[in-house]
C-alpha cells in the first residue's frame, strides 16, 4: 500500500492503532495476548472509526476497498472494513477484481506494473494476526475455501437466481 500511494504521489499518513487497542482491550477486559475473534475485529474496527472522523474533519469521503464477495459470505468485520461512505467495489466479485488489477498492470510503467502483478499474487487475508516467520498468518482461502468458487457460485445465485440443485447439477 504504501509503495502503490508513492508511486502515485498520493500523501501518505499513518496513525498507530496500537494504543487505542490496547485501551480499549484494558476496557473490556481483554487479554492482547489471545489472538481470537475479539482481538482481530478490535484492529479492523479501529482503523474505520479513524478513518471516518478523519473524513468527517476533512469534508472527505471513506472509499471501502470490500468486494461483493466478502459480504455474501460473512468475511468481514461488522463495523469495521464492511464499512465505507463509498463502496466502489460493492458489486464486483473479488475474483474479478484480482483480474482488474492484473489487466491494470498491462499498460503501466514497468515499476508500476510490477508493483500491482504483486498485489495481485498476494495471498487474500485480513492480516489481523502478526506475521509467522515473516510470512502472512492468515490466508482467507485456507479458512473459507477458495475464492474461485465462491465467486462461481454467487454469479449464478445473483445473476441468474438458480437455485442450489441447479448450480450443483
């Protein structure tokens, strides 16, 4: 992310979750050392709720980097990521997104182009738990199955309204 927002000279600021996680962990009584379903969620509901009182001080916009297939299985934090002032991605599958940022990088200049073949290969996770041996913990596919035929089963579902036998026959 913040190679892509430098390569596009976009104004890069971060601001540490950290410490109001950990506050509000204090305030509900939460060990930060048990890295379940609580301790996830915390961190992707942080980031949206300074996300959005930023928009709110500078009259901008939260745009929502969610895809359609997020939603229709549940894979996403309520409050958290799920949310935005604008969803762009709302109605696209997030196989085809995968696609779109593939077909992006087709005409860019090599550095850019490489930067988002890279984004493309990366593994799809939440990244709410710490790195393993500097690799990415949490793999969404590995939880959920791929997303391949998720995507292939919500295609159906939404565009055709075929039902379960019809899909599976």
């Amino acid at each position: 992310a913040l190679d892509l927002a430098a390569s596009q000279g976009v104004t890069i600021r971060e601001i540490p979750i950290g410490p109001a996680v950990l506050q509000h962990f204090a305030d509900i009584g939460h060990d930060p050392g048990q890295l379940d379903v609580t301790y996830e969620n915390a961190q992707a509901r942080e980031r949206t709720q300074i996300l959005m009182d930023l928009a709110n001080q500078t009259g901008g916009l939260v745009v929502g980097t969610g895809d359609l297939s997020e939603p229709a299985l549940g894979w996403a934090t309520y409050n958290g990521d799920h949310m935005s002032m604008y969803a762009v991605n709302s109605s696209v599958p997030k196989t085809l997104v995968r696609h779109l940022v593939r077909h992006a990088a087709d005409d860019r200049q090599p550095g850019l182009k490489k930067l988002l073949l890279d984004i493309a290969a990366t593994p799809v996770s939440p990244e709410l738990l710490p790195p393993s041996n500097g690799e990415i913990a949490q793999k969404t596919e590995h939880i959920i199955g791929p997303y391949a035929l998720h995507d292939f089963f919500l295609y159906y579902v939404v565009r055709y309204g075929f039902s379960p036998e019809k899909i599976l026959r």
